[in-house]
C-alpha cells in the first residue's frame, strides 16, 4: 500500500499536540518562517546524515532524482530490494497508513537467501532523546508491518568524546546504539497511537488545545504564532527563571500576567521584579551595590565580546565534536579620557582560526585594565580551550582570564532593571531598553545563533560575494556588541552620579 496519511514528522508532531497535527496535515500556510538558527540545525543534520553514510559504502539511494514522498521512492525502494543490493539509503515504507524513510538499510547475510535486514537512523547530536526513541519506534513498526524481516534496529549519533587527529574516522565519530528492545516493548502503544492521529485528521474542526509546555517540548512548536496570536505580550510564559512547566502551571491556573501570581508563590529575584515593575512602570537603581561594583574597575576598561561556532563534525587537528571554535572578536577599550578605539578580528571562513585569533587577541589586550565581558562564561570557555590547545600561552591567557570581569553582573543581580527588559538580562533586552537608539532590529544578524550559523554557512561557501555580503554583516554584528556594551556601562555611571 503507498496511501499514507502519516509521515514521521506528522506524528511526532502529533505525540507533542494534536493541534500541531492538525494545522500541519490541513493548514501548512500557519507554519511559523524557519528562522536562521534552525535552518542552520536542520542542514547540520543533512550533512551529518550524509557523512554517516560512510559507515556503510556503496549503497543506492532510494530518494535520488525522486521526492522523498513520492510513490516513486516506495517502489524504487523495493526494487533495490529485490535486486540483491545490500545498502539502501532513505529506503520508504509504508504500513498502517503511516510513511517512513529509513536513513541507512543494510542487507543481513546472503542476498540470495531469506536474508534479515538491520536499520540505522542517524541524528545529528551527542546524545539520545527521548524523542529520538519515539521516533525509532515508530519506524520499527511500519517496517515490521511492512513485512521487513528486521534483525536490529540502531540510532546512531556522534561521538562526544572523539578527537580528530589526522584524517577523520569515521567509525570512532559516530556511536551506533541498539533501539530494538524499547521499539519491541512498545509495538502495541504506536499503533494505539496512530489510530489517535488518524482519528485527529478526520476531524471537521481544529482540537480544543490550551497552550501550555506542549508548545516547547520536545521541540518549539513551529504553529505558536498562529495558536498565540490572541495571547497577550508579558504574560506568565514570559517569566524569567522558572520551568515551562511552572509557567504552564501559573497559566492553567488562570494567571495571564506575571502581577496576578500571589506573593506567596516562591519565585526568583528576576521573576518577582519583572511582576513588580509591570504595574509600577518604575526602574529599580540599587545605586549602593553598583557603586560598589563599579569601583575597582576604573576609568580604563577593555569591552570584549567573542563569537564561536560549534561544527558538529571536526575539521581541524585536536578538535572534538561541538567544540567551541573562536571565528571573530570585538574589542572597545576606553582609556583614562573617556576616549573610545575599536579593534575587531574576523577569521577567513574555511581554515582553522585558533592560532590567529589568539596571537591577535593577546595583542589587543595587553595590559591591566579589566577586561568586561556581557555573561562572561562563553569568553572564558573559549579561553580555556585555547589554553589547553596552546599551553605555551598559558601564563598570558591566565592574566587575561584573571581580568575578566561580568557586565551582567548588575542585572542578573537585580541593581538595575528597567521595565521594558521584560525580565530578561540577555545583552539583546538590556541594550535597547537602556540606550533605546541600539538595537538589533536595524542589522542584518541580529543574535548569536544567526552569528554562529552565517559563519558555519560562509565556511563552505565558495561564491565570493556570498563570503563578502556575511562578513559586512558579522562586523557590523560583533560591532554593536562591544560598542552597546559600552553605552550600557555609561548609563551604570550616570546611574550614580
């Protein structure tokens, strides 16, 4: 049978909210845009996938010059069957109404027996969710309904602890984890579960779904600007510091606004600011504590900010999986006269920036003055893997590293919170709602993740006026960084005078 009702996507999209299910299957035009960040992680999972392939050579592809939906790939999927081949890449089969491609199929044993057949699906991460396991169950099912004689089932996923040296191997990259026990025990449940779908798609009206922690987990639902719109802004999902599940609670219990939540809930400094200062309009200056912080550093201040990327596959000698890898630093120092200097570094997408980077960056800051940083982890990170990787830099990345101080530190503390941070004390909230005229909005990347995943973009891009056009727009990124920084501290100082 090649009708199918259901694909993979469609039903863990209906585990997580049979409105999702709904919209997807009857109204895709409510789909939220793809932003930069995902459609970064989901070519990630392309290339992953594809270099996975190379744990078993040689095989056909049952997609190629076909839809991966057609009818076409289910039937060229059984002819690559029966012509004895023994590696199938995206082999489609239907069962139960319900389409799945299976991202590597290997032969068990002679091609001109009987033989079993052993699946893998490859996800592009470190670890096992437990989605990927509802996942893998579900293939299970269609393809032992589907009358494939199925001696294993396997995810595999990469290696966190793999460590390239020399050519990349692939067998040490990937982690190949048996599923068939989990998809055993629960054969029964996904065939309960997609009679539960078919039921929802024969629906002549969209389920009665409250919004609730469904809408984030496991994944962001991509339909929330369609089941939000009528949600007001700063309501409890909003509130800093708590669980999804805990604003799900507030909310179900009929607290729209963070000002409804009784004073006997115990919520966080940041939480219960954020419902203070939405009724009273007011900003809080604790000008004691940041006068106190802001003491000991001086006049002469180096503002840093450092970006890096996390390539899921290694490319460079040393380096791991997720690595954190330096591409680009910020830097405005301010000297004893108040006068500001930019000083910037942009590595050349394509080859490994570590060396560079750090011979630029100890340059830049020599001296004494400290050095601040807007949540400081993700610099130090950084410098502590290059310490590791050039321990003859040691001594002078520890006197940096011993500089460093927090720009967060005033609001994560709760001295200083303006209304419209909305209780976020992320640079992107805090910048715009302290110096109005800086902000993100007028850029052409205006986060972190959008940083990471136009430079990853740029590391295999070979059109010239591509590579030109993303780095324009990551200078002028990290720019605003330091140079926000640095109108932020200003308004610290006037906080206190």
């Amino acid at each position: 049978m090649s009708h199918y009702l259901l694909s993979k996507s469609s039903y863990i999209k209906g585990l997580q909210c049979p409105k999702a299910l709904f919209f997807y299957k009857h109204y895709p035009q409510y789909r939220d845009p793809v932003s930069p960040s995902q459609q970064a992680l989901f070519n990630r999972g392309h290339e992953v996938g594809f270099l996975a392939r190379q744990l078993f050579p040689g095989g056909k592809d049952a997609t190629e010059k076909i839809g991966a939906k057609s009818k076409k790939t289910i039937e060229r999927t059984a002819q690559l069957m029966a012509d004895g081949e023994k590696v199938i890449y995206e082999a489609a089969f239907v069962a139960d109404q319900v389409l799945v491609l299976v991202d590597i199929l290997v032969r068990d044993g002679d091609p001109s027996t009987s033989s079993g057949w052993r699946a893998f699906e490859v996800k592009s991460s470190l670890r096992l969710s437990h989605a990927y396991f509802r996942d893998a169950e579900l293939q299970y099912y269609v393809l032992k309904n589907a009358g494939l004689n199925l001696v294993d089932f396997c995810l595999v996923h990469v290696n966190g602890d793999y460590v390239l040296e020399g050519e990349l191997d692939i067998k040490k990259l990937f982690r190949i984890v048996s599923v068939m026990r989990s998809a055993e025990e629960n054969f029964e449940r996904i065939g309960e579960k997609i009679a539960g779908h078919k039921a929802v798609l024969k629906m002549k009206q969209v389920p009665e779904v409250s919004i609730g922690e469904q809408c984030f987990s496991p994944y962001e639902c991509d339909y929330r600007g369609q089941c939000w719109k009528n949600v007001p802004a700063e309501n409890v999902f909003e509130l800093s510091g708590i669980s999804r599940a805990e604003q799900a609670k507030y909310y179900s219990a009929g607290y729209i606004f963070p000002e409804q939540i009784p004073d006997t809930e115990p919520l966080p400094l940041l939480a219960r600011l954020q419902a203070h200062v939405r009724v009273t309009k007011e900003t809080i200056v604790v000008k004691e504590r940041i006068r106190e912080w802001l003491l000991p550093l001086g006049k002469e201040i180096i503002f840093l900010d450092i970006e890096s990327y996390q390539p899921a596959i290694p490319k460079y000698h040393g380096t791991w999986p997720f690595q954190a890898l330096p591409f680009a630093y910020s830097i405005h120092k301010r000297n004893a006269n108040g006068e500001i200097s930019y000083h910037s570094f942009l590595a050349e997408p394509g080859s490994d920036p570590r060396a560079e980077f750090l011979e630029r960056f100890l340059e830049e800051t020599k001296g004494e003055e400290p050095i601040l940083a807007y949540d400081m982890t993700a610099e130090k990170t950084v410098l502590n893997l290059l310490r590791k990787r050039f321990p003859e830099k040691s001594a002078e990345i520890d006197q940096r590293l011993k500089r460093i101080r927090d720009l967060k530190q005033p609001f994560a503390e709760g001295w200083y919170y303006h209304p419209e941070m909305k209780g976020s004390v992320s640079l992107k909230y805090v910048l715009p709602s302290l110096v109005p005229d800086q902000n993100y909005s007028n850029i052409a990347i205006q986060n972190g993740n959008h940083a990471m995943a136009v430079y990853a973009k740029l590391e295999n891009s070979g059109d010239l006026f591509e590579i030109a056009e993303g780095k324009t727009a990551l200078e002028e990124y990290i720019r605003l960084d330091t140079f926000g920084m640095v109108k932020i501290f200003e308004v610290l100082e006037n906080s206190i005078s």
